[in-house]
C-alpha cells in the first residue's frame, strides 16, 4: 500500500496548523467510498448541525474507491 494510503490531513486555516493521522484498514473497510467515511469523520468531531458558514465548519475532500481506475 501507497504510504499516503489511510491518512487525513487536517489543516486549520484559521493559523495555518496541520496534523497528520491514520485511519485503520478496518475503519477504511467498514465505510467503503467517500460518502461513509467523510460521515464518520463528521461524527467523529462530534459538532452536531453545524451551521455550513461557520468558521469552525469542517470542509471535507475524499475519494472513493474506484477513483484512478477506467471505470466510467
């Protein structure tokens, strides 16, 4: 596996800060494509109907699985 694989970049642009983390392979397999793991990563936060123009608002850029791949 690629060595970016399983990792989110979190960037606070507020002061420029950035941390790296993992996300386990089965966390990976559990919520398959973007859409399942863009909603845990929102649940995990725990910042429950947050208004989308508030600063603190997360803004999330995933790919699915088949992203690269010839499948139309």
């Amino acid at each position: 596996m690629d060595d970016y694989a399983f990792k989110v970049l979190d960037v606070d642009l507020s002061n420029g800060e950035t941390k790296i983390s993992t996300i386990g392979p089965k966390t990976i397999q559990r919520f398959i494509g973007a859409t399942g793991l863009a909603a845990w990563l929102l649940w995990k936060e725990g910042q429950e109907n947050p208004d989308p123009f508030d600063p603190e608002a997360h803004l999330l850029f995933l790919t699915g699985p088949l992203t690269g791949t010839p499948v139309n």
